[in-house]
C-alpha cells in the first residue's frame, strides 16, 4: 500500500509520497510537505501511519495557527482523522488530495489487471505478507485489514459464473451487499478499494476514481457570431450527481453537448477520466453514455427488443449473455413488468428509463442526460431523479441538465449556467446561501427552507448581469469549491485485445441495423400493407391508362424512384436523435448509412418488381397484343426451326458486333458452309411454341423474339444472294434465351438502379433537412423535374439543346435509356416516315391500320400506316438530334409520268443511325446510363456522410 499527497498552492501542482514515519506539513522549508500557502503556519498538521487502521492519520496540533477543513467540514484542534482515499484537505491558500494507492491484484505470483475465469473455482481474499504461487487464488494488498483471507469466490456453472461472499464485512455486487449471485457482463464488484468489472469471461480490475472524472478548463463556444458559452471551467469527481441549472437558452444544453463532445467547444479543453476528447479510442473504453431530451429508441420496438438489439450492437457477447444482461438491466430499472410492451404504449418516465438502460448496457463510467425530466409529472420525475442518485453507487458519474429546482436537493452540486456564463458550483444548501443571503433579509436558518424556485426569479428581475454574478461568486468563499482537485488519471488497464474482443465488426453491425429496420416496418401491419398497395395500385392504373410501352416502363421508373425517395426522406431525421446516442456509443458511419441502404433498397427493389409484374398483367389485360393466332404461332416456328440453306447446313448462332451508334447502317453478312447434309424435317414441339408464345406476349417481346433470329440476305426481288464462292449470306441471329434473358434482365436492372438512386435522392434529403416536414416537401422538388427530363414527356428529338444536355445528366433519363434498349433489343430497324420533321418509326412489315367511320348513310374508311409500339424508345435512341430533319425525301414518278411524288416512308433517313432491317444489339446507351446511375449514388452517399457529421455535432 501507498500513500500520496497532491499539492496545489501558489508554487504549482506536485505530487508527494508518504512515509510510514511522521511527516510534518506547513509553510516551513524544513517541514517534508513544504506548502506555499496564504500566511505563515509551519508543521501545521502532521501525518502518519496507522497499520491498525491501514491508512495514515492526519494530526491537528493544539493550537490550530490556520483553519483546516477536510471534506469541507472544519477540523477541531487536536483532533485525528483517518484518512480515506480522494479526501480533500483544505489550507489556506492550497488544496490538498490523499489518494490510497492498493497493491495490485497478485495471482501465481505475478501482478494482474485481467484476472480471466476457467471451469477451476478462483478465491478472491487478502494476501499473505510472505506471498503465495497459487493460479487458482487472487491476492489482494496484504495490508488491507478491511479484506478477508478468503474474501470472495468465483464458480462456474454450465455457461454462467456466480459471485459468492465468503467476507466478514461483506462485499458489494453493483453497489449492494449480496449472498451469491450470477454474474452478468458489466457487473461491478467492490472489495475495499478495489472494483473488478465483469466482462464475459474475466475480472478487470478498475479505477473509476479515475475514469469517471469531467475536467474543463475555459470552454467557450461560439455559433453564428454569438458566445454561447463564456470561459467555463469545471471539475466533476467520479461518482458525483450533477445539475446544470439555468434557464431556457442560457447553454445548459450547450455545456452538455460540449463536455460529452457531440457538439465539440470553439476553444478551451475538455478531459473524461483524465483523456482529452479529440483521443475517441481511449473514450471508448474509458465509456461515454449520452441521453438527449427526445426519446432515443424506436417507439415501434418492444421494451425488450430495443434493449436487445442497443446490446448487440455495442457488444460482441453470447447470446445467452445479451439476454441476462437486458434482464438486470430492466430488472434494475423498474422495466421487466413492461419489458414486451410497445415503447409507443409506455408513460413518458418509462420511456426515459429505456433510454437510460440502453445507456447503461456498455456500462459507462460518465453519464450525460439533457432534461431527463421534461414533460414529467412530478412523481415520475422524482422517481427519475431518485433513479439516476441511486446509479452513483457504483461509481458511475452522472452530469444532466435541468430547469426544474424542486428535487435539486438530490444532487450532490449544482453548477448554475447564466448567458453562457458559469456563476456558481456548489451544493443546494451553498446555492441558497450564495444567491438569497445578500438578497434578502433572512436569517441564515430560514433560508434551509426557502424553494430553490427563488433563485431563477432573482436571476430574472436583477439588474445584474451575468458577469456581475460571475465576479460575485469568485469573490466569495465557494469559489475556492468550484475546482477541487481530481485524481491523477491511472492508466487504461483494457488491453487494445480486450476491447476489440468486444467490438461488434461493421459488417454484423450492418447486419443488426438492417433486422432493426425490418422489425421495426413489420411490428405494425399497415405498414406492410401500405408497402404492397403502392405497387398493385399504381401497376394497375399504369396498366390500365398508358397504351405505349414506352410510356408504361417510363411510368414504372418514376413510380420506383418515387418509392425510394419516400422510403428514405424521412429514415435519418426521424430518428436523429438514436443516430447521435450510437454514434457517441462509437457505431461507424458507413455501417449506418450502407445498412439504410441496403434495407431501403431491397424493399423498395421488391416494391418495383411487383409494380412491374402487375403492370405487364394489366397491360395485358387493357392492351393485349393485336396478332393473328395462326400466323404468329408459325412465325414461332419458323423462329425456332433451323434456318435452312440452298447450297449449305441450317445455320447457327455467331457472335455479332452491334452496330454501333456513331457507325453507318450496315448488315455485315456471315457465309455457311457448302456442305449439303440429308436430315430429318425438323418437328415443332406445340408445347414448346405455345409456352414461349404466351411468355413473350405477357413481357411483349414477341416481335423481338421473331426478328432476331437468323436470315438468309436476299435482293429486292427476294433472290438470295450468295458470295463469291456461291453461297447463301446470311444474317446471324441470337438465341431466344439471349433475347428473353437481356430483354427481361434490362428491365429488371433498370428498375433496380432507379429504386437505388431513389433511396439514395430521398436518403440525401434526410440527411440535410432538419424535420419530417422538410423532407416530405423535397420529395416533389425532386421528382417533378425526373419527369419532365425523363424522355417520355418531351422525346429526346424535340428537346432543344440546352435541355438535351441536362437530360443526359437525369437518373429518370438515364434508366428510361436502359428501359429503352430493352424495349428494342432483338428488333429490327422498321419503316421511317418521309414526310415529317421528326421521324416516326413504322412497324417492320409495314401493316396499316383502318379507321371506320359513318357519314349520313355512307360508311367510309382509310388505311394508315401503323406506328410500332415502341416508336418513343426508337426515338430516343435511333435518332441523331443534331441532324434532325436534315435528309432527302424520297420520290416515286407521278402515275402520269408528269409529275413528282413523295413517298409517305422510306426504308432509311440522314438522321436515323440505322437502316430498315438493321438489327439492334447495341448495348452502349446501358453503359452510359449505368455510369450516369453509379455517379448519382456515389455523389449522394458523399453528400449523406457530410450531412451525418454535420448533424452528429448538432448543425
């Protein structure tokens, strides 16, 4: 065992050691413990060993030449104190600390700080002054009479370890004397000066004297212009309850956020067991809990399930260990009655009991809350502040603010905040004493009585201000209170090992906060159902109203960024204030963000596959196909027959280079081989053909899957035509399930990249706004204009330029641009209009369609050119808009030979990249647009991380 003095007087800060002899303390050089005080006293007090007492005892000489006060109470002449660890003595002009430093734990011989536990019963006791070699015994300080031989035994049992007291003066588990119990992880057991921290499967030895201390030296903050905080300096031991008072904006909330460091100070400093804020590692061990004035868990969560998944999230344990340690959690704090409840269904002072459980599951050594009474009644605000008194038993420090005084009498001091401005620190006694004496002419016993309530009302009405009120306290005799000195902060004794045994890895973090959300969207089943209706109502009426395909697949990716964008608007300032409790807890951003993510995206890709099968089911229904059963089952045939050669075998599937957008149209021929084989007529499967019939007519691709198949090149004249060795040249063609699977597999992903960039956009929105309301109105500011430069509103040909090169940069324009190419993909280039600015694009074999009218008795019709189904999609990609309307229009001689005549369509056009019968491969507009896409959510996820670390610190 040791003995120290700590020494502050007008000479500085030192630290001296004790001796077992006497030692003498005063003004005098030739006293050991030489202090530089106010006045002249020399060997004023003397201290020295006591074995019996195993401390040293502070001897006050008759007569006493100086007040002494030790613990603030006034030292009588003659009188002998024992002294105890972290006791204050008081002289004029210095302070004085005595710490009692015990041996450290001894286990085989060889000091320990991490004691681990085995199947082996482990006894904890006093040790042998002589020594021992024992691996399945701790010894404690030899000289510590308070401990027993045989103090505490640790067994083990299956999975779980219990705690007996086998000490004749007891020993407490959590701050209370006990029999036996089962350990659970952050239990904290006291032997004399020694705690040892449960933590799974070891005892940590800690010094919360230590670790639980606040020091601030002149803090100031300053936002927008204005000091909001004016040189505060403060110290809070460990174990301490403590009241910042003051009134509404005057920096409570302000110090707060400053001490625990959300919202870090302009300058000065600020240290937490001794470890300066900017050292987050070290603060996480030290543990820092924080409790903000709103709610800071799920309301839609059971008590249980809150608590449950906070544990997993901070703490890599057993699960058998998550579930025993909510259980003493919601046991301690009144909650187990309640623990299957709602959080939504609870009082106002249960849910700030949750609060403060979640906090206490790391087991903190500080605890901030901000207005942990607000909007309580006052029999539950004071059995919430009963509650947080009775957490300092085991040494934890509590620091909150408050505006309420009737149960400030509970806190061990009050630090009363004025414009910023510290004007006083002591207990409600010394308040009473500090504020009302000189206001009033009461006596000092009357003023016992007076209701604290008092102070704000003289605060108000003074004329004074609030560096008048700060003078006047450093003038008066609680000043020299307001700073007593802390412990000398003893080194971390977690192992970096051992706290990363415990940190839960981002990757199950990830994993965690997505099973959060998703308990959290199913504990309420409208929810569920809201998240159906949205796509089977809004898939109906697109089925239903648009007739162009185009238009219909432009639809489904608005209606999917819509989703996205609302899903995600509201996902991170609704729950603003649990994203700054964990990211205090140290949870990492991107986890949390990539979790918000990943969830919101799966739904809201679920959400737009549903809304795409029920569109194409209503399309279906509203707009079938308009095809002639018998021809188009042929046609699948014929399809799937194997193309037969005069002079060679049918041919096969090739490769096939797309033609690209910047080359002119061109059918680049294949040749077959000459050889002639004898085979079998090839026999259609009906089920075959009927199945595929229905598969592409439902996901309307029939004409995809019949025009990209192979064909034998021919003349005008239908002659095929051969090559230079007298072969058939044929066009190659893909393979149905190549269609089907890039048709299809198109769609799918661009639908998928809108509901990713939706929930990024709405996500984004989220983490700049300040309120719910703000982000439900930046949802259309967003949306509206993914309309109107989406491609289907305005067509690419008829956008002027300016608008052209915006639209290129839109995520609805991009993702309409892979809809497009599924659209087309396997088709042909069709007929082209001759007579219009804008090209239209007919269908491939040029079908007309007939209008019937009646006019007085005479029926009267006209045939029209029919315009393909996907003419938009055609027009978006096949067009070249800087050439628009720049081509020759074809003619024909007139029916007499005198005259000219425009043709009405023509097989190719001067701004149109292809030619009729053209096959369109071409996938590098779903390059562009993928790019497009990926940059929108790597700029939004930029955007989120800066929003979140602007909001973490409060802005």
């Amino acid at each position: 065992m040791t003995g120290l003095l700590r020494i502050i007087d007008a000479s500085g800060e030192r630290e001296a050691e004790l001796s077992r002899g006497r030692m003498t303390l005063g003004t005098s050089r030739a006293d050991p413990l030489f202090v530089k005080g106010e006045g002249n006293y020399p060997s004023l007090l003397s201290l020295s060993w006591e074995p019996r007492r195993a401390t040293w005892m502070l001897n006050c000489p008759l007569p006493l030449v100086a007040p002494v006060t030790v613990n603030r109470r006034a030292v009588a002449p003659g009188e002998q104190i024992p002294l105890t660890n972290l006791d204050i003595i008081e002289l004029p002009g210095a302070f004085l600390q005595f710490q009692r430093v015990l041996a450290p734990p001894v286990r085989a011989g060889q000091p320990t700080d991490q004691i681990s536990l085995d199947s082996q019963p482990l006894v904890i006791g006093r040790g042998d002054p002589h020594g021992t070699v024992d691996a399945a015994r701790v010894d404690l300080d030899p000289e510590e009479i308070a401990i027993s031989r045989v103090h505490a035994m640790v067994e083990r049992d299956g999975d779980n370890y219990f705690l007996t007291d086998r000490s004749r003066l007891g020993t407490e588990l959590n701050g209370v004397a006990f029999t036996r119990e089962r350990l659970v992880f952050g239990d904290r057991m006291r032997i004399s000066g020694y705690i040892f921290e449960f933590t799974g499967d070891a005892l940590r030895l800690i010094h919360p004297e230590s670790s639980g201390t606040v020091s601030a030296e002149n803090l100031t903050v300053i936002a927008a212009g204005r000091r909001i905080l004016d040189q505060v300096s403060l110290n809070i031991a460990a174990g301490e309850f403590v009241g910042v008072l003051g009134g509404s904006g005057h920096g409570k909330t302000t110090l707060l956020n400053a001490l625990c460091g959300i919202n870090p100070p302009t300058s000065g400093e600020v240290r937490l067991g001794g470890v300066p804020l900017a050292d987050r590692a070290r603060l996480r061990e030290i543990g820092i809990g924080y409790v903000p004035q709103d709610d800071i868990v799920h309301r839609e969560l059971t008590v249980n399930e809150a608590i449950t998944f906070s544990a997993k999230l901070r703490l890599r344990l057993p699960p058998h260990q998550i579930d025993a340690l909510v259980s003493r959690i919601t046991t301690r704090l009144g909650l187990a009655p309640h623990a299957h409840q709602r959080v939504a269904d609870l009082s106002g002072g249960q849910r700030k009991r949750v609060s403060i459980a979640i906090e206490l599951l790391a087991k903190p050594s500080i605890l901030f809350l901000d207005e942990p009474s607000s909007g309580l009644d006052p029999a539950n605000e004071e059995a919430l502040m009963t509650l947080l008194q009775s957490l300092t038993l085991t040494k934890l420090t509590v620091v909150c603010t408050t505006h309420v005084l009737q149960k400030a009498y509970l806190f061990d001091r009050i630090l009363v905040i004025q414009s910023g401005k510290l004007i006083f620190a002591g207990n409600s006694d010394e308040a009473r004493r500090h504020f009302l004496l000189q206001s009033s002419g009461e006596d000092h016993g009357s003023l016992q009585h007076s209701p604290l309530e008092r102070i704000y009302g003289l605060l108000a009405n003074s004329s004074r201000s609030a560096s008048d009120w700060e003078s006047a306290f450093r003038g008066s005799p609680f000043a020299a209170r307001a700073l007593p000195p802390l412990p000398r902060a003893q080194p971390m004794h977690t192992s970096r090992e051992s706290s990363d045994k415990l940190k839960v890895n981002q990757f199950t973090t990830f994993l965690l906060l997505a099973a959060r959300q998703w308990k959290i969207i199913r504990s309420d089943f409208l929810n569920i159902a809201f998240l159906l209706v949205q796509p089977l109502l809004i898939g109906f009426l697109i089925g239903w109203v648009a007739d162009k395909a185009a238009l219909r697949m432009f639809l489904c990716i608005v209606a999917t960024m819509w989703f996205g964008c609302s899903n995600g608007a509201q996902q991170i300032v609704g729950e603003l204030p649990i994203f700054r409790r964990e990211r205090v807890s140290g949870q990492g951003l991107n986890a949390y963000v990539l979790s918000k993510l990943g969830f919101l995206s799966t739904v809201t890709l679920a959400q737009a596959i549903l809304l795409l099968f029920v569109t194409l089911v209503f399309t279906a229904i509203f707009h079938p196909e308009e095809v002639d059963a018998q021809n188009i089952r042929k046609e699948f045939a014929d399809r799937l027959a194997p193309l037969e050669l005069l002079t060679g075998e049918s041919s096969t599937e090739s490769d096939f280079s797309a033609v690209d957008s910047g080359e002119p149209a061109a059918n680049t021929p294949s040749t077959s081989r000459p050889e002639q084989v004898e085979k079998t007529p090839w026999q259609p499967n009906p089920v075959v053909i009927g199945s595929l019939m229905k598969l592409a007519a439902f996901f309307q691709i029939s004409q995809n899957i019949l025009d990209s198949g192979p064909r034998i090149l021919t003349t005008s004249d239908g002659t095929p035509r051969l090559d230079l060795q007298g072969r058939q040249m044929v066009v190659p063609g893909k393979s149905v399930l190549n269609v089907l699977l890039v048709a299809l597999g198109l769609r799918v992903f661009a639908v998928a990249l809108a509901a990713l960039t939706g929930v990024s956009i709405g996500l984004t929105i989220s983490s700049i706004v300040t309120n719910t309301t703000q982000a439900v109105l930046w949802v259309p500011l967003v949306l509206i204009p993914q309309i109107l430069f989406g491609g289907v509103v305005v067509t690419v040909p008829d956008m002027s330029k300016s608008v052209r090169t915006f639209s290129h940069i839109m995520p609805s324009f991009a993702a309409q641009r892979i809809m497009d190419t599924a659209g087309l993909y396997g088709l042909t280039t069709p007929f082209l209009t001759n007579r219009t600015k804008t090209p239209l694009f007919l269908t491939s074999r040029g079908e007309k369609e007939t209008i019937e009218w009646q006019e007085g008795k005479e029926s009267l019709s006209h045939s029209y050119d029919k315009l393909s189904p996907v003419n938009m999609s055609w027009q978006n990609i096949a067009v070249i808009p800087g050439w628009l309307g720049q081509h020759k229009q074809a003619e024909a001689p007139g029916s007499d030979w005198s005259h000219k005549e425009y043709r009405d369509t023509v097989e190719s056009r001067h701004d149109v990249r292809f030619s009729k019968g053209t096959p369109f491969w071409s996938l590098q507009a779903v390059q562009f647009a993928t790019g497009i896409l990926v940059f929108w959510n790597v700029a939004c996820y930029g955007t989120i991380l800066f929003g979140l670390v602007r909001k973490q610190t409060g802005k």
